[in-house]
C-alpha cells in the first residue's frame, strides 16, 4: 500500500465538532467494552412511549442466531420523527423541496408535515390498511412519498418503497412477495426533463396474472400527465385527504415490530426483502446522522439519494427528521439541466451538509472544473459520500471544488442490510486518506478474515466482517429467514459476512476494495449479476448467459454480458438491442447491459461451473493476466474471447 496523505481536521470544524479523537477513543472503547451501558444512554435519543428497561440480545451463531435490541420498550417512528418536534419546532422547515425544473419550490414545516402525514395516515386507514399490513410505494422524489412512509409508520403498516427505475416485472415480483394490499404511486415522475410513467408501470405490474393481492391503488396527481383509470380499485390521493381527518393517534410499536420492508439483489436468486424493525433502526440512523454529519439544528442537509434506496430511507427520511433537521429534497438529477445544477442548488438553499455518490463526482468532474467557476458554496461545512468506494481522484476533486478544502469528507461504508452507517471518519475526530471509509462508528466491530474464516490481525487484506450486533442491522429476509442465516452468518460462522472485500493498513483505516461476490455496483446501485443472466436467458434466442462486472470511468461498474445464443441465431446488432431492452423490460433500467459479447461458447470447468474470474479479467482488459487456465475443460475457448474482446 502506498504512502497516503493525511488530511487534517480543519480548525472550524474541530473547534465546534461533536466529537473530538480523544472523544471517539473514549466512546469507542466504552461501546465496546459495555454494549449495554452504551447502548442504555443512546436509546434515550429517541422517544419511547414505554422506555425499554432490555438493552441487547444477539447472537451471531447460525446454529442459534438472534438479533434483539431494545427489546421490552415501545415506541412509534411517525411520532419520533414528527411529535416531538412540534412543541419547539413546529414552524421549523422540516422539507425544502426543489423539482426539476428549478421554478417548482416547495416547504414544509414540521407542523405541515404532521398535519399531511395524520390526515394520510387517516386515509390509509379508511382504505383497510391495518397495522402490519405491507404497502407498497412507488413514487418520485416529492414530499408526498415522505408523507406516506411516515403515515404508514404511524399506523404500524409495513411500507416497501420500490425505486422508480425499476420495471413493471421488478414491481409484481416485489408487490407479491410482500402480498401488498395498497399501492401508493403518483402519475409520473420527473427525472432530467423527461416523464417516468409511474401509474402506467403499476398498472402493467398489476395486470401480471400472480398480482392477486392488490385492492387498492392511491394515485397522487404530480405533473398530470395522462393516465389509464381503474374503477373501484383507483383512487385520487386528493380525494382522500379532503375528507381525512388531521387528528391521528400513533400506534405503539413493539421495539422489534417490524418499519419497513427494502428489497436489495444478492449474489444468487431473486432480491431480497430487508426487513428492518422499528427501535434499533431508529436509535443507530439518528444517532448516525447526528454524530456523522456533525449535525447541528440550523443545518440544511441534502442528500441527493433516491428515496427508494437504503440512504433515502436512513438518511433523508427517519435519522435527519428524528433529529428535527431541515432536508433539501430534489426531484431529478443533479447534473441537470448542467454540470452547475449541483452547485447552484448548494448556493440557492445555503445547504451546509452534501451527502452524494461518487458517480455523482465522476460525471460532473468529467464536465470541468469551469462548470463551477460561479459556485460560492461558503455555506458547506460537510460532505458526505456513499455507495461504492470513492477513487482517490475524485475525492480530492470534491474536497478541493466543492469543499473548498474547508470541509471534511465523510467517507461512509454500510449497505442495505446495516441499516445504517458502520464505518466512517467523524468530521472533528478522524483525519481523512481520500479513498479510505477509516473507522468505525460506535458499536461496531469489524474485522478482516482470509477465506477460511481466520482473523487476520493488524495491516491485511481479505474479506470484511462484523463481529458483533449493532442496533441498526436487518432482522431477517421477509418470509425467508433461512436465507437470511444462509446469506449473511454461515460463511463464517459467528460472523456477519459483508461480502465487500477490505484492507486495514498501518493505522488501523479501513479501505474497500469492493464485493468479494457476485454483486455489482452501477453507479451506486447494486444488482447481482445472476437476476441480469435470468432475465437474458428468458429470452428465447439466448442459451446461456454470464454477467461481470468491468471498470467504468464513470459508473465505477459497467456491466458486461457474454451472451450464447440458440443454435441457427444469428449474431447480430439488432438482436444485441433487443437484448438490451429486454433487459430493462424485465428488471429496469438500471440494469441495462453496457456492453454484450456474443460467446459461442463460455469458459467451465469439468464440472461444468462457469469460471467467472476469466470472464472479469477479459472484460476488463486484462488479458495478460489470466492465470491458470488448466482446470478449464476446454481452454481454446479463453482465446475465442478474447479475439472478439480485442476486436470491440
Ligand atoms: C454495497 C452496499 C449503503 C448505502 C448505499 C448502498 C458498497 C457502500 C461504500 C463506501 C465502498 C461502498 C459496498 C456495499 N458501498 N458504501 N463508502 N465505500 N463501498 O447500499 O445498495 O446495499 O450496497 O455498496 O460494496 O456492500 P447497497
């Protein structure tokens, strides 16, 4: 590992931060050593309704696994995130929002906010849903799809928000799973100048033959563009409210009662559903959000995450409103309608704290730093980046053109199934290396093992596990609990397996180097390669399909199919087209190959098991650096691909 460069706490920051390094030793090591002492103070950030008097029950063991927190107290994530803010803050703007087109503005206050989510939560109700009920929403970036998380948090509903770029099939296998009652969609969305077709998408979802559940679909009115109308089963969300009441009782939830379902791909089989509960999520993502960001009341906090994604939900939704934070929500893109939307949106909502992706950095670097040449951006104090690990050049492009050099990067690592962040740097307390997540939070564990599950002590390399609970973390895969062991405690026993690959150098700093598995990273999304092969080989021409991942100047992945076809298909451009649409059909359109090679035949063992490491390095250009192809049961076919690599 090279020689990094440190970058120091800068003085403004150190001298108002919450915590200092002498702090974040003292509260580590206490987290540490007295879970339940820790743990006991913390859980008192939030409000419960009967305050818990059991801390922690874990165990990581496969053979008996359990995973408790706070687990005797009662409480609602609604009335944490909205109530207790009413007595001091009720004329606090809870959410500043911004569409894409930059003349549509809209605020909220936090007694806006309540008022919208009791007389939704009322409407809900009218509409059968019950407490444990699944609701599922599909909806665009507007402060109505906060407003119907929250109103289903109120009454104990269980929302699963599915991300607006996935396809009318990704819909109905999400919407079955949970056997949803309630859809909550709008009539489109608006993302970079053009319409997403929000309620048609729902519609061909329902049309699917196994959708049976499905009663009842709430449509919200956004740019009312046209939309089909069923009878009896649609309905206006206008309508609703007007005759709802703005008086609604929160449920009280069980600590362990479950907030939300999010499904997320895996290295095999179908997503997942991640389901969350409601006490240790809301203690771990406000606590995070306030330590991490150095959260102080009179911030203004973007975060430019999609709401249907793991970040929106912890880090635009339930930490910064538990804490009573103003967020700046932005329907659309940030690089849109130029490079210079991101800052000008900085500079028009004087936002002090930018948490983005680093393919976000990427494509507006690729712009030019004169792009920013009219950017003030004296209100930043933070930044935040998330989703894959950040190249050391963009990361000093952020520092430098965005941050001004006066702004400390956090650098967070977590996933879906954390819940929230596990290891970062603390703006006051930790000196940053561009490209390292360095430390982590309070609480956590992490460790390094090699392959047979050994731990690996001081500077190493290997793959990323976490020893021990912490309260944020998934409870189970909805409906699949032993997946669930499967997936995440029995590669290593004991141990909650990330499936990132990480080194620790000599201070202890950890640095992602990636998924160990098959699970790739597009522009921050996640997609495992085996649901991009299904969808190829559903297609009637294709006989076999195998998906990797290569280096992308911008998405940090792009994905790359070698794809075999039925015998007598021809190999051509417009069947490679029609694949990729297929693709986007079937899943979305974030999954949509970037590149596809037609391979009459893939590399297998004896066996028969597609070696997958042949086929990342000759889609990644390495061909010099193969390796060992004397397992294969036949090694011409190695060289097969690589002339037609060689010739794209
Ligand atoms: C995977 C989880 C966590 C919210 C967004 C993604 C990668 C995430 C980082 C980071 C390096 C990162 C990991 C992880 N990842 N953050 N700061 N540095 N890699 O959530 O969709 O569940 O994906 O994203 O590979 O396992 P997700």
């Amino acid at each position: 590992m090279k020689a990094q460069s440190l970058y120091k706490i800068p003085s403004t920051i150190a001298d108002n931060a919450l915590v200092t390094d002498a702090q974040y030793k003292k509260m580590y090591q206490e987290s540490i050593i007295n879970p339940n002492g820790f743990w006991r103070e913390h859980g008192k950030r939030i409000d419960w309704i009967k305050p818990y008097s059991q801390i922690k029950k874990t165990s990581f063991d496969a053979h008996n696994l359990y995973i408790k927190w706070f687990y005797d107290g009662t409480l609602n994530a609604s009335a944490n995130c909205l109530d207790r803010h009413l007595q001091h803050d009720e004329h606090k703007l809870a959410i500043i929002w911004e569409g894409d087109d930059a003349n549509k503005q809209r605020n909220l206050t936090y007694s806006q906010l309540h008022q919208q989510v009791c007389q939704f939560a009322n409407a809900l109700l009218s509409q059968g849903v019950r407490r444990g009920n699944v609701v599922t929403i599909y909806m665009p970036m507007i402060p109505e799809t906060i407003v119907a998380m929250l109103a289903c948090a109120r009454i104990g509903a269980i929302h699963s928000v599915i991300f607006g770029g996935f396809s009318p099939d990704s819909i109905a296998a999400r919407i079955i799973d949970g056997a949803s009652k309630v859809v909550i969609t709008a009539d489109e969305g608006v993302r970079a100048g053009r319409t997403i077709p929000l309620k048609n998408n729902v519609d061909e979802a329902l049309a699917h033959p196994d959708v049976q559940c499905v009663e009842k679909v709430i449509v919200m009115k956004h740019t009312a563009g046209p939309i089909n109308w069923v009878n009896d089963r649609d309905i206006w969300w206008e309508s609703l409210i007007t005759t709802a009441s703005k008086h609604c009782p929160f449920e009280e939830m069980a600590a362990e009662d479950p907030l939300f379902l999010l499904y997320t791909s895996g290295s095999t089989g179908s997503p997942k559903g991640v389901l969350h509960t409601t006490g240790g999520y809301m203690v771990y993502a406000a606590m995070t959000h306030e330590y991490v960001f150095d959260y102080k009341k009179d911030d203004i906090y973007w975060c430019t995450a999609d709401v249907g994604w793991i970040t929106g939900h912890s880090y635009m939704v339930y930490g910064p409103l538990a804490n009573g934070a103003t967020i700046l929500m932005h329907e659309g893109v940030p690089n849109y309608p130029s490079p210079s939307r991101l800052g000008e949106m900085i500079d028009r909502h004087k936002v002090t704290t930018l948490y983005t992706a680093p393919t976000l950095i990427r494509s507006i670097m690729a712009e030019g730093k004169d792009k920013f040449s009219h950017f003030d951006g004296c209100s930043l104090r933070i930044l935040g980046s998330v989703g894959e690990p950040i190249n050391p050049e963009a990361w000093r492009w952020y520092h430098e053109v965005i941050g001004k050099q006066a702004c400390p990067i956090v650098d967070t690592w977590w996933q879906t199934e954390t819940g929230g962040i596990l290891i970062t740097p603390l703006p006051g307390a930790t000196e940053t290396k561009p490209g390292s997540a360095t430390r982590p939070f309070f609480g956590v564990q992490p460790a390094i093992v090699d392959n047979q599950g050994t731990l690996l002590e001081g500077k190493s390399e290997g793959n990323l596990v976490i020893l021990d609970s912490w309260p944020g973390q998934m409870r189970t895969i909805y409906g699949d609990h032993d997946r669930f062991i499967l997936t995440y405690f029995k590669t290593f026993n004991g141990m909650y397996c990330t499936g990132d690959g990480a080194k620790r150098d000599e201070d202890g700093y950890y640095w992602i180097t990636g998924r160990v598995d098959d699970v790739i990273n597009v522009a921050g999304h996640r997609l495992g390669t085996a649901e991009i092969e299904s969808a190829l080989v559903a297609h009637p021409h294709v006989a076999e399909a195998a998906v990797v991942g290569y280096p992308h100047d911008i998405k940090g992945q792009g994905i790359y199919a070698y794809v075999t076809l039925n015998t007598g298909v021809k190999e051509d451009e417009p069947l490679m087209q029609e694949l990729i649409r297929w693709v986007r059909k079937e899943i979305g359109s974030i999954a949509s190959p970037d590149l596809i090679q037609w391979a009459p035949d893939l590399p297998k063992t004896r066996s028969g098991k597609i070696m997958r490491r042949f086929l990342r390095k000759i889609a990644a250009n390495e061909i010099t650096q193969l390796g060992d192809a004397s397992t294969l049961a036949d090694p011409s076919v190695i060289d097969a691909l690589i002339v037609t690599r060689l010739n794209k």
